[in-house]
C-alpha cells in the first residue's frame, strides 16, 4: 500500500483503513520487535474478552540499535482512564496490539478529510497518547500489560529536548480535546496530567543540557500540581536536583556526574 505522506496518524489509519484481521499492531520504523512479541500479544488478548489494549515494556536502544540498558514500562498495575491521561502506561506505538473491535469502537468519520479516522491526523504528536486516552475514557474495553520488553524503542539521546515547547503546546491542545469528549476527566486529572508531562518534559530537557529549560518546566510541574511530589517524591526530586545543580555547576563536571548517573541506571534496569 502506498499513500501520500499524512503522518504517523495518517500512516496508521490507512494501515487500520485496508487491514482485515481481528487484531492490528503497529510497528513504526525505528523500532523493533523480539520474534516472539505477536504470539504473545494475541495468548493475551485470546485469554481475556474484555481486553481491548494488549502492550508490553520496551527495551530502550540508541541510534545504532545498541541496547542501552533501560526499560520502558508501566507505573503500577492499573490502567484505567485516569492513569492512562496521566501517564501514558503503553509508552510507544510499538508496543500494543489491539483488537480491531477496540479501535471500531472510537472510529469517527474527519470531514475535513472526508474518510474514516481512528488517530486524529490534526495531531502530529501526542497521537498516540491521544488514541488510548479515547479508548479508556469513552469505551468499556481494557488495557493490559505483558510483562516482558516484546518492543525494542529507538531514543535518539543527543536530541531529547528537541522541540520541547512545540511538544509541550501539542500536549496542551490534546488534554482540550479530552476536555471535549471526557470533561469529568480532564477537569478531574487534567492538572496532574500536565504537571508529569512538565515534569517528564523537564528530564527531556535536562538530559540535552539544557538545564535551565528543565529547571524552569519541573518547577511549573510543582506549582500547577505538588501532588506529583508526594506520589512520586524520587522521580520528582532527582528532576527538580539535576535542573538546580545543572544551573549552578560547570558544565563539565555536570556532564561527568551525568554520565555517572547515567551507567548506574544502565546497570540497575530502571
């Protein structure tokens, strides 16, 4: 199939659009899938009805492919709207498999491009967080979890913090959307939504050096929601720690204890 180019959205609504099975994944270009990851995805959906979302963890790599010593993978073990608008459980869109029954559920025909749509092509980021959030918010199917890194998800780590207001805008105009479609969950959760998307937005930041930025975005997290700090004091510290002493030290000797940082994490799996 070929088709102009519409983005990731529109890439994966034409790919929805033309497929016939009763299950549907998606495999974006720079990631990769363990051989075994559709086997299992499907013994998953197949041993409970009422999933409609199957996802794993993902294993992070670099540019080369090179494993480079994290996982990506959910916080907690419920998945219900609001953890789904606040933290994004599934990660990428490489690592669910859904049924196509699930996706049928949220379809709605864009004017504008006068065919049928599941991801909404207005958005060029956030797309993905914007489909599960609909799922969860405005049907009955649910999210599972495969214990297992099944997706290997490319990060480009020397441009983490590239368009980081562009994405932050993206973010904002997605959580307007939800307000549309599930106002007792964005008036609810909206707050802490965007305080993690400051806060993860910040660590973006700060791992590009870009320490300032990442200062002032983890601080905005603190004064929209402190909340964030209480339910995650660690995370939410070593961000806010890393921006203070990125601001105040030489830069060398902070990209030094960076790379400290960073090797212990590798070796720990976190």
């Amino acid at each position: 199939m070929h088709q102009e180019n519409r983005g990731l959205a529109g890439a994966r609504n034409g790919g929805i659009a033309h497929a016939k099975g009763e299950y549907l994944a998606f495999l974006d270009a720079d990631d990769l899938w363990l051989p075994t990851k559709l086997q299992r995805h499907v013994e998953h959906l197949d041993s409970d009805p009422q999933i409609g979302v199957s996802f794993s963890a993902s294993a992070l790599m670099d540019d080369d492919a090179k494993d480079i010593g994290l996982v990506q993978k959910p916080i907690g073990s419920t998945f219900d709207a609001v953890s789904v608008f606040c933290r994004n459980p599934v990660g990428n869109g490489s690592a669910p498999v859904i049924r196509r029954e699930t996706l049928d559920a949220i379809a709605f025909f864009d004017k504008e491009r006068g065919r049928n749509c599941w991801f909404d092509e207005s958005f060029r980021q956030s797309e993905d967080i914007e489909c599960w959030t609909r799922i969860a918010a405005t049907t009955d199917w649910k999210f599972g979890y495969v214990d297992a890194p099944l997706t290997r998800y490319r990060v480009n780590l020397q441009g983490l913090s590239a368009n980081v207001e562009a994405q932050l805008a993206t973010w904002r105009r997605f959580r307007r959307k939800v307000a549309s479609y599930a106002p007792a969950l964005e008036a609810g959760a909206g707050n802490l939504a965007e305080a993690y998307q400051l806060r993860y937005l910040a660590r973006r930041a700060i791992r590009s050096s870009r320490y300032a930025q990442g200062l002032t975005l983890v601080w905005e997290a603190l004064m929209l929601e402190p909340r964030i700090l209480l339910v995650e004091p660690t995370r939410t510290l070593t961000t806010l720690t890393a921006g203070i002493v990125g601001v105040i030290l030489p830069r060398a000797l902070v990209e030094r204890m960076a790379r400290v940082a960073m090797s212990c994490a590798a070796s720990m799996r976190v």
